[in-house]
C-alpha cells in the first residue's frame, strides 16, 4: 500500500486539488476557456481519421483561440469582426449589433445579451469569452437641451464609436497587440528512438535531434483587421541547425489585412463556396449546420498554428466593387514543398510492396508505367526526427491557383469558383482497390458554382463542381425555422466515384471528397430557456471500393445531445452517439474456393455526460465517457470455415477537472485527474486535457490505467506570464507505451512543458 501510494502521490495531489471545487461559494457565474473547449471537443471527439486524410479537428479552435486572447470590443466592432465567430450565424450576428445599435451606450454586459432572443444560452456563454464591452457611453452635446429619444442615443454612439475606431485605424500597424510566446516540452521519459544502433539500420530507427521540442512565436494583432506573425517550431527528436540557414525544421509568416480589400501573404488559408474543390467554411463537422447560413462565398484567413502541411503559401485577395460592393474577385496563389515518399524506376516492385501495409491490388488494375521520380505516397504529420524521414522533407513541390467571382446582395449570394494544381512530379500511389480513382499524374483541375438564398425563415445553400474530367460532385443544404427555437436541417451531398478534388475539404463520410451518396437530417430545439435538445443522423452510399470496403459499402452515424443549465451554476451534456461502416472481412474466400469480398458492420456507440460549474473564480468540470464496440466479424478461418472476430468490446472513462484564478487573478491553477479502463483500442475513450496556450490536441485513452495533469500560469510583472504544466499517465495493463521507434520502455509516461508569454 505504502509502495502504491508513493507510486501515484502526484496524482492523489491532483484530486485533492479538485475536491475543494465541489464546494458551492457566492459570486459570479463565469464561464471558462477550458469549458468551452470542452464544449468544443464533445462535437469532434468521434471524428476517426480512417485512413491517411486529414481531418481539420483543431484548425477552427486555434482562430477562436487567438481572438479569445485579443477579445472583440463589441462597442466599437464591425460586423466582419464578428463573422470570425464560426458558432454565430449572420442573423444571430445582426440581431447582437440591432441591439448595440439601438440604444446609447451599446451593450454593457454580458447580461443584456438575454434580451436577444436569437442567442440560446449556449451563445451567450460562448460569447463571454470572446467579447469586451471597452467603449464607454457617449457624452450628450448639450445636456440642456432636454432627453433626446433611445434611437437618437443609439445613432448618436454608433457615430461616436466609429470616429474613434477610425481615429485608431492611424495606427493600425503598430497599435495594436503585440505578444511573443515561448514554449519547452521536455519528455520526462527516453523513447526508443535515442537508442543507439547499428550501421544497418541507423537511417530509419535512430533519432538525429534531442529528447525536447520548443516553440517561438510572435503575433500582432489589430481589431482582427490587421495580424501579422512569426512561427518557429522544432519537434522531439527534430536536429536543430541542420537545414543551413533554415535552423528550425517550421518556420512560418503570415500576414494578414481586412478592410474593403481582404488580403493575405506568407501562409494562409482558403475556402471557396462549401469546400468541395478548396478549403471548407464549416466547424465542428456535422453541427455546424445547425448555426445557420453564412452568404459569404470566400473565406482568406491566415495560418497561425503549428500543422506543417494544411495550408498555402504565398498570396490571396479579395476585391469588393460596385457601388454597393455587391460583386467581388478573388485571386489566391501558392508554391509549397510537400513531404513524401519518392521512388524512382530502379526502385523495385518488392520494395514498393514492401514500404505498404495495405492489402494486395486487384488484378483488375492497371499500373501506371512511372517516368523518372515520381511520389507514391504523402507525410503530413511534420516529423523529421530521423534519416529516413529527413530524406521525405520537402522531396516535390505544388502549385496551386485559383479564383472566383462571385456576386452578393442581402438575400442572395452566387459564386463562380476555379482552381489548378500541379505537382512538379508524378503523384502514382501503389494501385488498391480502394485508390483506383485517386488522382494520379501531375495535374489536377475543377470548377464549382455555389449559391447561397435566404429568406426569413429558411435558407438554402449549395455547390456544384465538376473536374477537368467532366465528374461531378454536388452538395445542398436547406434549413428551416418552422419557430425561432426550431431548426430543421436537410443535407444532400452526391459525388461521382471519379471525382477529383486533393484541395477540397467538406463534410463528408468517406475520407475522400469522391464516390459518395449521402442524405443528413438534423433537428436542434431549444425546449425552454435552460434546456436544447439537437439530434441528426447521416446515411452515406459508397458505389465503388473505399478504404477497408473492397465493394459497395453503407455507412450511418446519429446523435442525440441534451444540454441542460440548472441553477445558476451548473450546466450539464449528455450526448448518445453511433457510427457505423461495413467493413472487409480479411481472408474471405466463397464456396467456389476463389478469394470474393465479404462485408460486415461494425459499430461504435459512445454516451457522454459532462456537467460544469462556475461562480466567481472557481470551475469545476466532472464527467464520463462510456464505449461499446460492435463487430460482426472481421475474419475468416479457413481450415474450420468459421468467421471470427465477432463480438463486443467496452470501454469506460471518468475525470473530474478544476481551475481557480488567486491573488487578484495573477494566478491561474488547473488540474485535471481522469480513470480509464478499455478492453481494445476499438473501444477507446475520449477527454479534454488541459493544455498550455497554443497547443492543441484531442488524446484519446485505451487499456487500463490512471492520467492526471498539473498547470500553472502566474502574472509575474505587467503582462509577463510565466506557466507550467506537468502531466502524468500510467498503465497498469502493459509494461511498455507505444512501439517502434516511439516506443517507451515504462508503464509511465510523464510530461513538462514550460511556456513565457509577454503581451504589450
């Protein structure tokens, strides 16, 4: 006991950290960074990346991070300032600035915004975190005069507040904020990859780098106008200094200017229309729908995080024209260097086998006879660490150019969008069934035409896109609000199993912006003032092979989500969520003797309750995870001609999680303890840990095992703030984490990060 208790004395200080939190005290209701992230990873948790596309789970969450630290004065603000909130709709945002707009002295608190019955309780909370209420009413001309009326103030402090953002706008270069960020992760444990080996195999199982990673950046930032900055990243096990006078492995510029003219250079990002031939508007995947319609067609925003491969480099515009700037054309450019795994024609057929884990092709494929170097497959995950993956640093470049015009009015937006790319080398992946109709070769092109219509009560909003082939996608959303606290939505997406689209980013069931038929239907009710119900459920039909389905194949999610406040105090989730895939089933083989395709579900269901309190200085968040996951067999034994595999398997996760701001708030404390017990990675569990500014990230927990965190953050002089963060995760199923070259030879893997932030 005493040899156990010494083992986990870190975390039983991490609970005894939470238990004063239970305790109810007197103040005021405040609603936290850490529960809105929360909040945030309850929608994306469940997001599995089934094969090597990306799924986009922390790209919207580092924006509202970034304004969550340089809030938005609701008085003095534009309406593009706003739109930069994803969780808000255009008629939310019109509805908050008609009531800023119509009384003087605009709003004052987060407590006039219950007077906005467009704003669910959700909103407000949200809201709180992003918004200030700086400008202070303005003085009457003559107080002798007599009252004028509210509508008259209103007019009057609009006018005033816009005098005074444009007497800032002088000095919108270097009048803003300013904040420069320093981050050291130290590992506290060695991995397997700073072992020292042999002549034979150095290249791909030693690292070259050193056992920590750090983290510079530099930000400006100007009303969300203007922003400009610099990353600078090396990872854990990544050598400094070994790309000559490009010392860091990341570097990264971004600038970024908003006014009439929207423009962007260095790194940034872009959306066209619904995404389905570049970028994506949306956020939070499938209930993005439920915040109703954005009119505008473009999206340029800049690259501020750390990911290394999901973004563009170089320029993009936007010009408004017309007396009204109803019409508008956009023009983006971008050259970047792409990792990946680049083969030759010497390269043999075994050896590109071998580099593949895949299942064998089909016979009935045809191998593209490569020309010279050609890439067969793409590294995003920005790791450099040893010989091998240094040799797939930057090994082809892209190109990339597009444009659109488009044409907007209150009601009705329409938009013609195009965009080309090219590699400076072949892409020719090893031939799957699943791959056939990738793209293939050294270009890439396709055009869309989207249109968003809006009336009071419903909207619906589309694209239609076509690539250079002639195949198509399409997607249509509509929406309808039978009542102000009603929302139906009712989603079609159809896409040829030839179309091409590698920029495009979309809601959609497969992996790949292609081969898919899908029909979603979502229903979110706010039943009463402290309680919103939402469900949604989402068919997807697959004509051709996907990844791990060699035929024909059906997928289905659904979800059903209760968010409840009582009191003045708590709020509490509870959520139901079921994905289900027919999948292959390996080593199959029919009656005939001859190898056939079988398909089987399998099926994961995850029930989530989350309950949050907070008042005045104090938070606390508790919460559970439950999984179960259903197989209807994944194999097949040919010497007894049984199907194996089928069967159950469950997992289950509490945590409790608590932060307190002391010594008039220069002191921030979170801590975080969570238990686990999972029977397989199938039925792996899911919780927000705490984290340090900048980071980003959604662990997921299988096994058995105990994880806690401790974090810090001091004020220690003017705006200089100091943190640390120590986490911890022990295992009591297995005597080693990981496997291969990040493999960790302990049951134990613990974390130190230390960060210095100055803002002026």
């Amino acid at each position: 006991m005493a040899k156990a208790f010494k083992k986990h004395r870190i975390l039983l200080a991490v609970w005894l950290f939470t238990l004063p939190l239970f305790v109810c005290a007197q103040g005021r209701v405040q609603y936290s960074w850490e529960q809105f992230v929360d909040d945030y990873y309850e929608y994306i948790a469940d997001i599995v990346d089934e094969s090597d596309n990306y799924v986009e789970r922390y790209d919207w969450l580092e924006e509202l991070e970034e304004i969550h630290r340089n809030r938005i004065d609701i008085n003095s603000c534009e309406r593009d300032e706003l739109l930069a909130l994803r969780f808000l709709s255009e008629q939310q945002i019109d509805s908050l600035l008609s009531k800023r707009n119509r009384y003087a002295g605009g709003i004052e608190s987060v407590g006039e915004l219950m007077a906005i019955p467009q704003l669910g309780y959700r909103e407000r909370a949200w809201l709180s975190l992003f918004l200030t209420f700086k400008s202070p009413p303005p003085k009457e001309a003559d107080e002798g005069a007599g009252a004028t009326s509210s509508r008259q103030n209103g007019a009057k402090f609009l006018r005033n507040s816009r005098n005074s953002a444009s007497q800032q706008g002088q000095n919108r270069w270097y009048g803003g904020t300013y904040e420069v960020l320093g981050t050291l992760d130290v590992p506290l444990y060695r991995r397997a990859g700073f072992d020292d080996y042999d002549d034979t195999n150095y290249e791909t199982k030693m690292f070259t780098g050193y056992n920590f990673a750090h983290t510079l950046r530099l930000r400006y930032n100007w009303h969300q106008r203007v922003m400009y900055g610099v990353t600078l990243q090396e990872d854990v096990g990544e050598r400094f200094g070994a790309y000559g006078g490009r010392p860091w492995d990341f570097q990264s510029f971004h600038f970024f200017y908003k006014n009439r003219l929207t423009a962007a250079v260095g790194d940034y990002k872009v959306a066209l229309g619904q995404g389905l031939i570049v970028g994506g508007n949306g956020w939070m995947q499938q209930t993005n729908l439920f915040t109703g319609p954005r009119m505008a067609g473009v999206n340029i925003r800049p690259h501020t995080g750390t990911d290394e491969s999901r973004f563009l480099r170089g320029a993009a515009v936007r010009m408004p024209f017309g007396a009204r700037g109803q019409w508008d054309v956009t023009a983006f450019a971008s050259v970047c260097q792409l990792d990946g795994t680049l083969k030759s024609d010497a390269v043999s057929d075994e050896e590109d086998a071998a580099d593949n884990d895949h299942d064998a092709a089909s016979d009935d494929i045809e191998e593209t006879e490569p020309i010279g170097e050609y890439i067969t497959a793409w590294k995003t995950d920005g790791l450099h660490r040893t010989l091998q993956e240094i040799g797939k640093r930057h090994v082809a470049q892209q190109v990339l150019i597009g444009g659109r015009a488009g044409y907007s009015s209150r009601n009705l937006t329409l938009g013609l969008n195009g965009v080309w790319m090219h590699y400076d080398k072949p892409y020719l992946p090893a031939p799957r069934s699943y791959n056939i109709n990738y793209m293939r070769g050294q270009d890439a092109s396709a055009a869309s035409f989207d249109y968003t219509y809006r009336r009071q009560q419903w909207s619906l909003q589309g694209e239609l896109a076509v690539d250079r082939h002639a195949n198509y996608a399409s997607t249509a959303t509509l929406r309808f609000r039978p009542h102000r606290r009603v929302m139906l939505v009712v989603q079609e997406r159809s896409v040829s199993e030839r179309f091409v689209s590698p920029y495009g980013r979309t809601l959609m069931a497969n992996s790949q912006i292609q081969n898919e038929h899908a029909v979603f239907a979502g229903l979110q009710w706010r039943a009463t003032a402290r309680l919103q119900l939402s469900a949604y459920g989402d068919w997807a039909y697959h004509p051709c092979p996907v990844y791990l389905a060699d035929t024909l194949s059906h997928r289905c999610s659904a979800m059903v989500q209760a968010s409840m406040r009582t009191g003045d105090c708590w709020t509490h989730t509870l959520s139901y969520r079921i994905k289900s895939r027919e999948q292959n089933v390996t080593g199959y083989r029919d009656i005939t003797g001859f190898e056939d395709v079988l398909l089987s579900w399998r099926t994961t269901q995850h029930v989530r309750w989350q309950s949050h309190y907070g008042v005045g200085r104090w938070s606390l968040a508790v919460g559970a995870d439950g999984a179960c996951y259903f197989s209807q067999g994944s194999a097949y034994d040919k010497k007894t001609d049984v199907i194996t595999g089928a069967g159950n398997s469950l997992g289950a996760m509490i945590y409790a999680r608590g932060a307190a701001t002391l010594l008039n708030e220069r002191l921030h404390l979170t801590a975080m303890i969570a238990g686990f017990a999972t029977d397989d990675y199938n039925a792996r569990c899911y919780a927000y840990i705490p984290l340090l500014r900048g980071s980003a990230s959604i662990p997921n927990f299988y096994g058995k095992g105990v994880s806690g965190v401790l974090m810090a953050e001091c004020r220690t002089w003017r705006e200089l703030y100091v943190a640390a963060r120590l986490s911890m995760v022990h295992y009591y199923d297995r005597e080693q984490i990981s496997s291969g070259i990040t493999l960790i030879d302990s049951p134990s893997k613990n974390d130190l990060s230390l960060q210095l932030r100055y803002r002026f």
